[in-house]
C-alpha cells in the first residue's frame, strides 16, 4: 500500500489530465483506479480540489475529519503539460 499522499498526487495528477481530455479512456480508468485505492484502502471521502497560482489543495474527509493536502502546481501539471506539448505521442485509442 502506498502511502496516503502519494495516492493523493497519483489520483490529482491524473484527474486534471481527465479533466482537460474527458474523451481520454485510458486517462479515466486510471483516474478511477486512484480514486478507488483513496477511497477504499485509505477510506477518504467527499474529496474536494482546489487551486491557486501554485498550490493545488484537496480536501477530503477521513475518520470523521475534515483534512487537506497540498501539491504544487508544477508537479501536478507535469503530465498534463507534456501530453499537450507532444499530442502525438499521446492519442486516445477507442474501445473495442
């Protein structure tokens, strides 16, 4: 089991990809991958992003607590910055 936070960064790294490609079947079952190891083996709930010049916060609750998490921007948006600077190396195969 990873830790806590770096499930956090895996799952937001992934969502803005998602958000940004909704079309991206690769990039949605990955997001749902995450967010599945968030939910169910670190039992985080109502998990909630937010951002600003150079953080990306998300909030989540677990074991009855309102937490957050911080990241910033750089990182998060590493993957998303390169699959647009290089399109072509990154096209959306459909399902059979």
């Amino acid at each position: 089991m990873k830790s806590l936070q770096d499930s956090l960064y895996n799952w937001l790294t992934i969502k803005i990809v998602c958000d940004k490609r909704p079309d991206d079947t690769a990039a949605a079952d990955t997001e749902k991958m995450f967010f599945d190891i968030l939910s169910e083996e670190h039992k985080i709930s109502d998990i909630e992003v937010e951002k600003d010049d150079l953080m990306y916060f998300v909030h989540y609750s677990k074991d009855k607590e309102r937490k957050k998490s911080r990241f910033p921007r750089e990182l998060i948006e590493v993957m998303l910055n390169q699959i647009q600077n290089e399109p072509e190396k990154y096209v959306n195969y459909p399902e059979d």
